[in-house]
C-alpha cells in the first residue's frame, strides 16, 4: 500500500512506536503465548490460524507479529541539509537488505541524514526495514534528484562530496582527515556497479577501503560500515 509500510518482529514494532509512528493493524499467530509489544490502546490485534497466515504471509506459522503502519510524510532534502553535518547519499542501492544493513550501520556510525537517489529501493520496504531492525525509524531520510546532477544541492549547502569507490588510484580512507566543523556528504553505489562513473566525476573526492589478498571490494553495507566509522575518526 503506498501510504503504509509493514514493520516485522516485536523489536522492530517497538522502535516503530516509539519514533512516533502511527500503527494501523497487528497480525498476530494464534498460537502465540508471549506477550506482545505494548502497543497503543485501542490498537487494532488480528489473531490468525495457519490457513489465512498461509494466505497473507506465505507459511502456516508467524514466529514474529507483523504490523501494518501509516506511511510519515516525506522529509525536505534541504531541511537535512540545514540539520545536519554528515549525510549519507546512494545512487542505484535497490537491494533491500544491503538498504536495511546500510541504515543500521548509519544509526550506529555518526551518519545524521540519508539521501537516496530515485534508483534506490525505500528504506521502509518490509525487508529494509526487519534488516535494520528498526533502526530506519532513527535516521531522517529523504529523496534526492537523479545523479549527479543533485550533487550541485550539496555544494551549495556547503557539503564537501566523498564518492566510495574501489578505484587503486583514489585516496586510502584511512589517512583521511576532516575538519570536525566540515559539512560532509559520503556518496555510495550499488552492489556490484558501485556509483556510476559520471558521479564519481562529479564529486570532490574519491575514497577507496585499502583491500588484501587480491579481493577488489567488498559488500556495499560493509564498505558503508567502513566509511562512517572512517570518517567519524577523521573527523578527530
């Protein structure tokens, strides 16, 4: 449904209440003895046996609620941009578990905001969102323009842009320094491709994770992992 999204498993339900969003519906296994999440009074619990699970869900068994939730509005990019001092932008990040490991690891690393281009998968997909655990629901995001030419929203927001690329020739992001009060926008791609050529181009400055034993890169929600906290430290 376009103005709801679904959040799977009671830690996941939780952070979504607790960040303010409003539940719809619980779809609930009637065989279920332990306690729900608390949820709001009133609040919509659909208990269900193995034929309609089957029909909704795919099994005959629902280890976990799932919980139907009214879409929030979108954010402004440049309402971020206003509010913060490290953001994050993808171009082409349509696989929704490398999404939902790349927000969790922006929650976790120091990253303010998350911009995504229009070929990159929403962030509240269902599988984005259990990925994540819950942690999307900490992170204003947004969506930006196509790429690169939304670059040009940054430099005037007066962000510094660093494309992550494999890239021999770009510099070591472990030697990377930062001025702590610096506006800093990390620019990462798809798995496989990685940012187009045309966005790396465009950008300020290219970083590369130094790599070993011959393997050229890395899973793109790792090497996101690598680059907040690289850049947390760089900015020390």
């Amino acid at each position: 449904m376009a103005g709801s999204f679904i959040g799977e498993g009671d830690v996941v339900i939780d952070r979504a209440l607790r960040a303010g969003h409003q539940l719809e519906c619980v779809l609930v296994d009637q065989a279920r003895t332990r306690p729900l999440p608390t949820l709001p009074s009133g609040a919509d619990v659909l208990l269900a046996g193995p034929e309609v699970l089957q029909k909704v869900a795919g099994r005959t068994e629902l280890r976990d609620p799932i919980a139907c939730f009214v879409r929030p509005p979108e954010h402004h990019v440049a309402d971020l941009l206003q509010g913060s001092r490290t953001v994050l932008v993808t171009e082409g990040v349509n696989n929704p578990t490398n999404m939902g490991v790349i927000m969790r690891c922006a929650a976790g690393l120091g990253i303010e905001s998350v911009l995504f281009d229009p070929t990159s998968c929403d962030p509240l997909y269902r599988r984005a969102v259990r990925v994540s655990m819950g942690e999307v629901f900490a992170i204003p995001h947004a969506r930006i323009g196509q790429m690169p030419q939304s670059l040009s929203a940054l430099a005037d927001a007066g962000y510094t842009t660093f494309a992550l690329t494999p890239d021999k020739a770009a510099e070591d992001i472990s030697q990377l320094r930062v001025n702590p009060n610096q506006n800093v926008a990390l620019l990462v791609g798809a798995e496989g491709p990685g940012l187009t050529a045309e966005t790396i181009e465009a950008s300020d400055r290219k970083l590369r994770i130094p790599m070993q034993a011959d393997v050229d890169s890395i899973n793109v929600g790792t090497a996101a992992a690598v680059a907040f906290y690289a850049l947390a430290q760089a900015r020390t």
